[in-house]
C-alpha cells in the first residue's frame, strides 16, 4: 500500500491545472482556466479548473474534483493508479506502508509478474522490429494484413521465435524468475523440460484499462491444422479472460467521448477498425462474452455495438451474450455486415469514410434485429413462429426498464403480426416464472403488465437543504473571515417607550455561525452536510483554521464532491466572461454581514414556520384528548410566542409578515 506520506506530498505537489492541462486545451479566464469539456461534445466551454481552490468543475456533466479524481474520471485509473501517475510526474518516491507478511508475498508476485509481462512485450516486440526472422516473418504478416508501422506500434505487437526457449533464456538471463514465468504461462514447464508457450507466433498484448500487459494472444502462421490457431495466455492472478477486453486500454478515452463502444469478436477485427477511425472498438477476444466484461464498458459508457459478421450461425451464437447485456441495462444495437465479410476484412477494403458511413447507416436496434432474422428463420411454420415468440420475449423479459419493456413489446407486436395482449401475457408469465425462482424484494415480484399512465412528478426544491448548502458554503469561503456585525435589539427608554438598539461587533464567520446554530439548537438535516459541519467543529475546537484543501482531498467521497461543488459554483460565473460586456458581478465579501445573518435568520424563520405547522395540527387533535382544553391552551400561546418570534425575524430581514 502507498503510504499516507507519498500520498500527502503528491498533493501538496501536483498542480491540478498542469496535469489536467496534458489532456485539455486550457484558456485563462481570470484567476482560473477554463476549456471543452473532456466529458462532453460541446462548442462553448464549460470546464472550469480553479489554480488556487486546486480543484476542477465540469458543468456540462456535473463532475468534478481535484488532480487525482480527474485522472480516475478521464484516464479511468484506480486511486493508487492515479497517485502512482503523479508521483511519476512529479518525480515523488512512492514509500509502500508496512504490510503483513503475506500481504507483502501477494503484492510482490503481483508486481513479479506484471513485470515479467512487460519484459516479454518488449522482448516480442524487439524480435520483430530487429531481427532478420521477426521481419521476415512477423512484421511481413502484419504488414500484410494491412497494419501500418504506426499502428503495430501502437497496439505494441510483436514476434515469439520459434527456438524453443529463446523468451525463457532471455529472461533468466536477465534475472527474471522461472516461477513468474510458469505462472504467467509464458513458460511451459514439467518434469524433464522447459518451452515457450507462444514459440513461432505473432503476439498481441492484452492490456488492463490502466495499460499493464495482463496477458497475451499468440496466432500461429502454420498451416499445420493439429495447431491451435489462436493461443491465450492461461489464467493467473492477474489475467482473468473474462475479467478483460482486447483494446480497452487504447480505446477507453473515445468510448467515454463517443458514448458508445463498438465490440468484435478477434484481435485483428478492433486493429483494423481503430486504423480506419474507428478508435472506441473492444474484443472479447473471441471468447464468449461475459457480465464482468459488460460492467467494464459500462464504467465507460451505457451504449454497445456488436459487430456480427455476415454468418446467421455466428449471429444466433452470440444471442445470449447479448441477453446478458440487455440484462445490464444497457442500450445494445448491432451491425451486421455482408455475408462472407467480417469487421476485419471489411475495413481492410473500404475507405474510412465508407466504414463509418457504413456503421452508422447499418446500426439497428438489436430485438427488431433479432426479431427479423428468427421470423426469416420460421417461414410459415406455426411451430417455429410460437417457439420465436417465446425467444423474443424471453429477451425482452431481460431488460430492467418497464418502459423499455413495453415499446419493444409493441414494436415487435407489428414486425410479427400479433397482436400486444398475446406478447404481454407471454412476458408475465416469463417474469411470475422468474420470480418463483428467485428471492426477490415484494416489489420486484410484481409481474409486468404494462406502464401505466401517470401524471409527472415535479421534484420539489427543498428549502431547508438549500438554506443548508448555503451556510456550508459561506463556512468554506469566508469561514476564516474576520468582520463587523450588527445586530438589532429593543430595550424600555426611561419614558416607558419601546426603541431599537444598534449593536455592532466583530467575529469570524464560522463562530458567528456557530454561536447562532449553537444557541438555537439547530442540527443539519442533510447528511452530508451534517458530516461536513462536524468537521469544521473539529477544525474549530483544535484551533485550526478551514481549509478547503482538506476538504477537497478528503477521504470520504461524499464530502470531496459536495465541497468541489459549493467552490466551483462560485466560479461559475466568470465561463460567461461578463466583464467583456461592461456587467460586473459584485463579490460576496462586500456583502458577507448581511449575506450571514440573513441566512441564518431564513434558516430560523423556516424551522418556527415548521414548527406553527406542527403546533396547529396538534391543535386539531387537542380536542379528543382528555385534559384536551388544557393542552389546546397550550398550543395556542405556544402558537402565539413563535408568531411573534417569527415577525421579529421578518422585521430584521425587512420583510413583511
């Protein structure tokens, strides 16, 4: 683990404008940066980053953070990932904590053997680039197949040699362990001899989303039909075929900016797409296609393409894969292409422009796409067309959304000719079936029988939470503030008559706030809120002052997002550069007395305003209990005190009541 020490003084030292400023085109807007959103297809910036508050803010999505969250968002690195980025880029030594002996053996034949992983990629792609036979052999087939030199680079492929141990002998003689290289399955080994797995094959590295080879493919160039023609690397710690994608790590940037991920079947098939520009392209490595690997586009994206090649056998084999999509709640479309043509040779002999014309022009929804190709399938037989309706159905049965569920049911109502009731009846029987099955909630036992309409709820705003947001605000501001406040009280003059006294003071913000919260009991309803108050107390009592860095840094996720948007809210404003037009916006400082008090009186008119509202129904209630008028006495002056309480509230905000 990255000791808390590294982690401090990467944060000390990473600028979240430099690091931010290698991936976005940042323009200074006054004190800050703002630029496109990396998140988002727009024309107008609204991706604001704050050099001095060392936090970003991302207002088209509503994402947000500082130097390690932006990595995790747009690189989609882990958090020790994130932090082992900037500490290489900022030339930080990364000191592990002490770990328990066996976690300690656990990490260390991790790392062993990501790096012998990493030597192998190496030493493949050394054999293809310079040797007579990795030229000859390898680097002619990839050429061959259309690959540029630009792009085997890119996706790092590379030449296993034929010798029987050249790999093995490489790496022991570099130092590298022979049981990392059995347990990566690079090298086979048993009882009288030691071999390569991969001898004579052209390699592709598979790569994590973060980029550290994992694993390999190796395709044979033999004609000899007793070798296999593909070869992956075998299961190990940190290779789990159905845990990854092929191209993932290449692709995850313009899946996420696409909103959409196209996925084939082969290693070459994602090659020779990303070469033609179409870059956001994953393979499940010719493997069935697993829920694990579904949830890993689905961090990226709620959006799949299949690419089905123009086989009906293959397309009907990978129905199931897509049932576990649809299962997942993401929106699956497919693309099938010409028979006799796959993703690969397709975009071999088409132009760029002809490929994504193609995919865009092609791509249908994947039920009327599954609909079509079985009804072709039954022809006229009654048999097959009942056993289709139950197949469609059963997918459809897959998908979360009710209201999902329903259009694809009338849509495919009208492909097949029949009529909705006899689909609906179909999918509720499927779905009372599934929830005998299964231990499911009371409400998710309830069989589907269609959306119902339903007027449109209107979220409403609630006030308190925002008087709330606003006090949190104002203590992460100006919490440390020093300033003049008034306050109004009436006393009795000699004369008997009732006059206003001005007393004016000095306190910091966060005291005034908290004498007033203190005196009147008050406790934050939202708890996020509730946390973030709690540890401003804590800052207070130690005597130190509010710093936004703590909170922005801050362990608990909740409370870094919630305090990145009370800050970067007060930026927002200059994204409209409203000075270029002669309208400038006053800072809150040359308000702040008032902009307190008031807040903290709305907040007090509000909870006595609750408060009437519970005594008034109490009241109504008074009446059938015994002593109950007695206790409606009660109410009513009790009534009566907070009325007057809430009128000398209204007269200090002057307002009317």
């Amino acid at each position: 683990m990255i000791s808390r020490e590294t982690i401090d003084k990467v944060f000390e030292t990473a600028r979240v404008e430099e690091v931010i400023g290698d991936f976005v085109q940042l323009k200074k807007a006054g004190a800050n940066f703002k630029g496109l959103s990396p998140f988002a297809d727009e024309k107008t910036p609204s991706f604001m980053v704050s050099p001095v508050k060392q936090i970003w803010k991302d207002f088209s999505t509503g994402k947000g953070g500082n130097a390690v969250t932006f990595l995790m968002e747009h690189e989609h690195y882990s958090y020790p990932e994130a932090i082992r980025y900037l500490a290489r880029k900022y030339q930080i030594e990364v000191e592990e904590t002490v770990q328990s002996d066996e976690q300690k053996q656990r990490a260390d034949e991790r790392e062993s053997m990501f790096l012998v992983s990493e030597f192998a990629r190496n030493f493949f792609s050394q054999i293809l680039w310079e040797t007579e036979k990795g030229k000859a052999i390898g680097l002619s087939y990839f050429r061959e197949r259309g690959f540029t030199d630009e792009t085997i680079k890119k996706f790092e492929l590379g030449y296993s040699p034929e010798d029987w141990t050249a790999l093995t002998d490489e790496a022991i003689s570099k130092k590298y362990e022979l049981e990392f290289l059995e347990k990566t399955g690079l090298t086979v080994v048993n009882e009288t001899k030691k071999f390569d797995r991969f001898r004579g094959r052209v390699m592709f590295p598979i790569h994590s989303m973060s980029g550290r080879v994992l694993g390999f493919g190796g395709r044979t160039l033999s004609s000899e039909k007793k070798v296999a023609k593909y070869l992956n690397s075998p299961e190990s710690i940190i290779y789990h075929k159905g845990k990854v994608l092929y191209g993932i790590y290449q692709a995850k940037q313009t899946i996420a900016k696409e909103d959409n991920c196209y996925l084939v079947e082969g290693y070459t098939d994602v090659i020779s797409l990303y070469q033609s520009g179409v870059t956001n392209v994953v393979s499940s490595s010719g493997t069935a296609l697993t829920p694990d690997q579904i949830r890993l586009i689905n961090r990226l994206t709620n959006n799949i393409t299949v690419l089905f090649d123009g086989d009906a056998a293959g397309i009907r084999a990978s129905f199931r894969g897509i049932d576990l999509i649809l299962e997942q709640g993401m929106n699956v479309r497919v693309v099938a292409f010409p028979e006799g043509e796959d993703p690969d040779s397709f975009a071999r002999s088409r132009t760029s422009q002809d490929l994504i014309e193609y995919l865009t022009e092609e791509s249908q929804d994947f039920i009327q796409f599954k609909t079509s190709i079985l009804l072709e399938q039954t022809k006229k037989d009654p048999v097959k067309r009942a056993e289709l309706i139950r197949d469609i159905v059963s997918s459809i049965s897959k998908i979360p959304n009710n209201i999902h569920k329903e259009v694809y049911i009338q849509e495919c109502a009208s492909i097949m000719n029949i009529s909705e009731q006899v689909l609906f009846n179909e999918l509720s029987q499927i779905l009372k079936r599934k929830n005998r099955d299964s231990r499911t909630t009371s409400a998710q036992r309830t069989p589907f029988t269609g959306v119902k309409k339903e007027t449109k709820q209107v979220d409403k705003v609630d006030p308190l939470k925002l008087l709330e947001r606003k006090i949190i605000e104002i203590l992460m501001l100006y919490g440390n503030e020093e300033i003049e406040f008034v306050d109004f009280t009436s006393e009795i003059d000699e004369e008997g008559r009732k006059r206003i006294v001005r007393q004016q003071y000095s306190n910091t913000v966060s005291n005034e706030i908290y004498m007033h919260l203190q005196e009147d009991e008050i406790e934050f309803t939202d708890p996020v809120f509730l946390k973030i108050y709690y540890e401003i107390i804590h800052l207070l009592n130690q005597k130190e002052k509010i710093s936004a860095d703590f909170f922005t840094n801050h362990g608990d996720d909740e409370i870094a997002s919630a305090v990145t948007d009370l800050l970067m809210d007060e930026e927002k404003y200059s994204l409209s550069n409203w000075e270029k037009h002669n309208i400038y916006v006053n800072g809150k400082k040359s308000y702040l007395s008032k902009l307190v008090t008031d807040v903290l009186y709305n907040l007090r008119r509000l909870l006595i305003a609750e408060k009437i509202q519970e005594l008034q129904t109490e009241l109504v209630t008074d009446g059938d209990e015994p002593n109950g008028l007695e206790a409606s006495q009660e109410s009513l002056e009790a009534i009566r005190d907070y009325t007057s309480l809430k009128q000398l509230l209204f007269e200090k905000l002057n307002r009317v009541l």
